[in-house]
C-alpha cells in the first residue's frame, strides 16, 4: 500500500503487489523551456497499516474452533488478516519460509517520454495458418493513450529473434480520438517458425516493434516478445502445437523471500539445472504469485511451460473476503497479472490459486476465469488441487509409507514430495558450528520437522550428521522415485504429468525442496536426470516384498516415451551389480507408455545391490534407471492421520 509523489503532488494512491501504476506527469512539469529538477517519491505503509478483513459475526465466531481443528503456522490458520491482502501469501510466514512481509518497488521504476500518442500496450491474437503453412496472420491490437484527436501511422515490424527467418510488416494510418483507446492491425508472417517446448523443437521467439508517428515524427515505441504456438488442454492432458505433450514438472516457489533482488543470472541456473534433469513444466505456485520478468523471459528461450497460478493461496476451513472493494483489487490485480505475461508462449495456463474451495470462493474464481476468458486464450483450472489433480500428502503429513505413492490414481499429481536437510556445506552457511548436531531448535526455526525425519530415515542414519543428510536425501529421492514412475507408466491410461513439490525455496531452509537456497542439488534433484529423461525404462513390483539372495523377482517393465519420434531396433538389460539379469528387443513408439515384458528373475544378492536396467540402440546408450532396493516398511499410517489427511482433500476440493 503506497502513495507517489512528484514533489509536492499527490500523483495516485495504490495497493497490490502485481499491478503496474502508470502515471501521466506532466500537467505538473514546467513549460519555460527551461531544465528543471524533479523528486519522484513512493511511500509505502507497512504491515500495521494494512487493511484488514472485516468477517461477519457468525465468521467471527468460527475463529476459534476452527483454528483448534487446523493447528500450525498462524498464517496457514482460518481467518488470518493476510487473506486482505494482494501481495504473495507466502510472506505472512509458511512451512518452509519466515514471516517477512516484503515492502518495496521490486520490478523497477521507469521514466518513459513520448508524443502525443502513447503505446500502452500490445496483444498478439491467435494466429491463423495458411495452406502449407507457408504464411501465418493475427490480429495485434495496441493500446493507445491520446492526448488530443490526431492522424497517425502505426508501424509493425516482426522479425525473428533467435533463429533465421522471415518476418512481417504492417503500416496503417488511423484516425484517432482523444483519451485511451484500441487499434486492431492486421500482421501475415511469410513462413512462421512455431515455439516449441525444449524436446519437441526450438523455442523459436519472435520480436514485434510497435511504433506510432505523427506528423512525420516519433512519437512512441514498444518491443514485444512472442512466440507462435498453440496449447489446450482436457482432462488434464496438455496438447501443444498439436502434439500430446506428459508434463514432467516441479512446483516453483519465489526465489528469495525478498522477491526484488533476484537478478536474472539466479534464475538462469535454477531454470538451466531444472532442463538439464528433464523437467519441462514449472507449476508457478499461488503463494508467490508472479515472478520478475527475466524468470519468464528465460522460460520462453528454454523451452520451459509454465502452469501460472494466481496469488490465492491456503484458505482451508473459510474463504477470501467476498466484498465489492477486494472483489475490484482481485480483478485489478489478476488482470495485470494475465495482460504482462499473455505474450509469453511458455505460458501453458492459468490456475485460480493453491488449496482452497472453489464452492466457498466462487465469486472470486469466477472473475478470475472471466478475466482469463477476456484477456486470453489459454485454459484455466479452476484451484489446485481440482476434480482431476492431487495434492497428494499422505506420504509425509500422513506418515504413510512411500510405496502408498505406487497406488496414485489422479489424472495429475501436482503436490507431494518428502523433506530433507541440505548438503552440509549449506548447512554450516546458516547453522553455528553448536548447532549443527544433533537436530535442535535452530533446525526447527529453518522449518525441519525432526520427527518425520526420523520417520522416513532407517535407524543407522540417527548416528550422525553426515549419516542422517545421507539417509534422509535417500529417502525423499526413493519417495519421488517411486511417484514420479507411477505417473508416467499411467501415461498409458491417459494421465496428463506430474509435478515435485518442491524445486526451489526462497531462504536456508531444511525444506522439501530439490535444489537448496544456495543452488546445491539434493539426491532426487540428480535422479531426475533418470526419472525425468524424455526416455524411461521403469520397473514395477510389489514394493511390500522383501527378496534374499536367490529369490525371484518379479516385475512388469515399462519402456516410456515423451518425444515425437520413434525408437526402433532397441535392446533393454537388467543388470544388478555387474550381474546381468535378463536382456531383451523392444521399441518405442512415439508418445507411448507400454507395459514391454513380464520379468521372473532370480536376485543373486538379494536387496544388497541396487538394480540397474538401461536402453540401448545400437552402440549408444540412450537411457538408464537406478533402483536402490530398500527393505519394504511394512508400516501402516496412523488412523487419525490418515482420516484427517483425507478430510483435509476434501475440504480442498469441494
């Protein structure tokens, strides 16, 4: 919540994170010709000035028993004030970051001098193929503010960005009236090149240039990025550019807890580490909203498809406010969020938000869909978890065994995932040398929760520091392992992906996360090069079974494919240690999941050695798969965990 300043004028109030203000200075600048200095000042409030929901007398009274049945971090409680606000949910405080309410201007200030005519803003519509696709035409509507009515020429230059190719042009002269107004052009590009996700082709980009002359003159200019490509989705299953496309996704939070300091050289790692081990979707979680415009930037040049949620995160047992005034900031806040970013074409679609009902929160998930509707042309999914996606943490919260994960039946999982510390080089980044050993009140305040820790972990790995970050990365690799492989063998009965909760976190933190603050890579981080290769040979057996040396295994193996083309004259070979187990032909066609071979073969050392099955051609190994082979937890979930995480699903959904 601020104001701005020009000197001594007021030049607007405003609140939300995710609009940008524009504001028109000149009426207060002086015309004698003369240079003249300027203050430019933004005030802003802080969290004790905040305005606050004002929930009914009967909410009010709910405040108290419903925060005795969801015990936990005050901010993730029914009726907390944060719900007011439009600004990342996350930092009110959450289960892998500090409370820290940000408070600044974190996506830039820029002074921008033009003529009489201003381009606001610009909208490449849906483009339309000729025959033999060898041009392409849409429709590019700009925004204009005009001063005063005037006669104007509006130049379009399209040309390629990073590729060899052909562009367009486009000139028009138009009649303008005064005040803000829209211009639809018409633009044919001569032999397109689409955008493509990383392992379907190139990402080709385009760069359109907009400019407006009057009189002859310059009056104002704006470059847009695109990409030309087509996306839609149905029962979870995306299509892009006509091909069927099996998300291999992560869950991104923001990448720091202060979102205006992460330069774009950050997020280029994390985004290059996440394609160098196969993901290609990031689900943008609702409790961080947007990010800064690099991180988008650099999704369009690699390739990446990103699932976008809107900044509604959390609000399990009641709902956001219901009221005119925050109904208008949700669309004032939404909308400049979709009308930014609907040039990107890594932008797969827009998702209301994180757990919470859409039945208690219709009136506001209904603008968001309309705004989406008239704003854009990409799906949208009402909240996550929905009717056909999961957030599935009876593994972890619920304390259920990690083969639970082998049983997963939704069309999209797209939360679960388990704990686990860091290297301990990034520990001793943020623990005090005292601190390190055993687990104490410093490790809780970095948000580990000791005793599932010790839950998922075998005894062995309690003994020391270096142990237990061993077991405790093994365990949650094994549990992502085991949910990842589930989801893209059920790629055969029509799922459409998969996402890790979590790859990233925005503080040193003991979290769920992949990669930690400092960029280090956990276990799983490395074993998505397996699970998430575009090529995969999985194994499913019965993870109850526990086999001593000699005994039979017996597995069904799978031979995955995402990619467009096909593989033939392929072998696959299980091997355990240097032992070979069985070998066998098999090819893969392309988009294809299929269960190749049933397997009955006998383990010479038991579950002492890992299994390791891999997929030549030829000469050239084109994929492998790891299968440590644990001793089977034969435990059960406690009953009321079990029942209350099942509640709380539903209490999400509907």
């Amino acid at each position: 919540v601020g104001t701005l300043w020009l000197n001594e004028h007021l030049l607007g109030w405003h609140e939300g994170a995710f609009s940008r203000q524009t504001i028109e200075i000149t009426p207060f600048a002086r015309a004698d010709g003369e240079p003249h200095s300027y203050r430019v000042g933004a005030r802003l409030w802080g969290a004790n000035a905040w305005p606050q929901p004002e929930w009914r007398w009967w909410e009010r009274l709910l405040i108290g028993p419903t925060r005795l049945a969801q015990p936990g971090k005050a901010s993730i409680r029914p009726y907390h004030p944060r719900l007011r606000l439009l600004r990342p949910p996350m930092q009110a405080g959450w289960d892998f970051a500090p409370a820290l309410a940000a408070i600044g201007l974190w996506e830039g200030v820029r002074l921008e001098v033009t003529g009489p005519v201003r381009v606001a803003a610009v909208r490449v519509g849906e483009w339309r193929f000729a025959a033999g696709d060898e041009s392409a035409s849409a429709d590019v509507t700009l925004l204009l503010d005009v001063a005063e009515a005037t006669r104007a020429t509006l130049r379009l230059r399209c040309e390629p960005q990073n590729f060899e190719g052909e562009g367009g042009e486009a000139i028009v002269e138009r009649e303008l009236a005064q005040g803000s107004q829209r211009v639809t052009v018409p633009l044919t590009l001569t032999r397109p090149q689409p955008w493509h996700p990383w392992e379907q082709g190139a990402p080709n980009l385009y760069s359109l240039k907009t400019s407006v002359e009057v009189e002859g003159r310059l009056s104002s200019t704006l470059t847009t990025q695109f990409g030309i490509r087509t996306v839609t989705m149905e029962e979870m299953r995306l299509t892009v550019n006509g091909a069927p496309f099996f998300a291999r996704g992560v869950n991104w939070v923001p990448a720091d807890i202060l979102p205006g300091t992460v330069p774009r050289e950050r997020y280029r790692a994390l985004l290059e580490m996440a394609r160098e081990r196969g993901v290609n979707l990031l689900r943008v979680w609702g409790g961080g909203g947007r990010e800064r415009r690099d991180f988008y930037d650099l999704c369009d040049e690699l390739g990446l498809l990103v699932w976008q949620e809107f900044p509604f995160a959390c609000a399990f047992l009641d709902h956001y406010p219901r009221d005119a005034e925050f109904l208008r900031l949700a669309e004032q806040e939404a909308g400049a969020m979709v009308r930014e970013l609907r040039h990107h074409p890594s932008l797969a679609l827009w998702c209301a938000g994180n757990e919470f009902s859409y039945q208690r929160n219709r009136s506001l998930v209904d603008r968001l869909q309309a705004l989406v509707r008239d704003h854009d042309c990409r799906p949208f999914l009402r909240p996550s978890p929905g009717a056909e996606d999961r957030h599935n943490w009876h593994v972890w919260h619920g304390q259920a065994p990690a083969r639970e994960y082998a049983e997963e039946t939704s069309a999209f999982l797209s939360e679960f995932g388990l704990q686990a510390p860091p290297a301990r080089a990034s520990l001793e980044r943020f623990l005090p040398p005292d601190a390190l050993w055993p687990p104490n009140e410093l490790w809780a305040f970095h948000h580990a929760d000791v005793a599932k820790l010790r839950h998922y972990i075998p005894g062995d790995a309690l003994e020391s520091l270096d142990a237990f970050i061993e077991g405790s990365q093994a365990a949650q690799a094994w549990g992502v392992q085991v949910a990842i492989e589930r989801m893209r063998r059920r790629k055969a009965d029509g799922a459409g992906g998969v996402a890790v909760w979590q790859w990233n976190e925005p503080w040193p933190a003991i979290s769920w996360a992949l990669v930690d603050y400092f960029g280090v890579p956990k276990a799983a981080a490395e074993g998505l090069r397996q699970w998430y290769h575009p090529l995969l040979l999985s194994l499913e057996w019965d993870l109850r079974e526990a086999l001593a040396p000699g005994d039979v295994l017996r597995a069904g193996l799978w031979a995955i494919n995402d990619l467009r083309t096909p593989f033939e004259d392929c072998e696959a070979r299980l091997w355990q240690g240097e032992e070979p187990l069985w070998w066998g032909p098999l090819h893969l066609p392309p988009h294809s999941a299929r269960r190749v071979a049933d397997l009955a073969v006998p383990l010479p050392y038991g579950m002492e050695q890992p299994l390791r099955v891999e997929l030549w051609q030829g000469q050239t190994l084109l994929a492998e798969n790891h299968y440590p082979l644990h001793a089977p937890d034969l435990r059960e979930p406690p009953a009321l965990l079990k029942l209350y995480r099942t509640l709380a699903e539903l209490v999400m959904r509907w």
